[in-house]
C-alpha cells in the first residue's frame, strides 16, 4: 500500500508538463489517469471509474494553470 501511495505522488507531482495549455491538459490528463487507475486498484473501488475522475481533473487542473517564466 505504501508503494501504490509513493507512486501516485510521484505522478501527481508530475501533472501538467507542457509549454501550452493543450499541452498540460493532454500530460495531466494522462497523469491523472494513470494515478486514478492506481488508487481505485489499491484501495480496493474500481480502477476505471478512478482513471476517469483522475483523467478529467488532471486536464482540467493542467488546463486551467498557466507555467511561469521567471
């Protein structure tokens, strides 16, 4: 449980990579996805319902923020 709980930090902390909004919502998306799948395994609901909550907030958190050049 506390490998599944590693990883899905690791890929939140990843959410939203790209230069572009389109960018960051397809990578957050997809990060999202993943994660959801792999805390709906490891807590024991349905992965895929966890791939689609995880997939459509990861876009839209990737969507919404911008990068920020300093």
């Amino acid at each position: 449980m506390r490998n599944y709980l590693a990883l899905a930090a690791i890929l939140l902390t990843a959410t939203a990579c790209g230069d572009t909004w389109g960018q960051r919502a397809v990578t957050g998306g997809g990060i999202g996805a993943a994660s959801g799948a792999v805390l709906g395994a490891a807590t024991g609901f349905n992965p895929l319902l966890g791939a689609v909550v995880g997939g459509a907030g990861g876009a839209a958190i990737g969507a919404a923020t911008t990068p920020r050049r300093y």
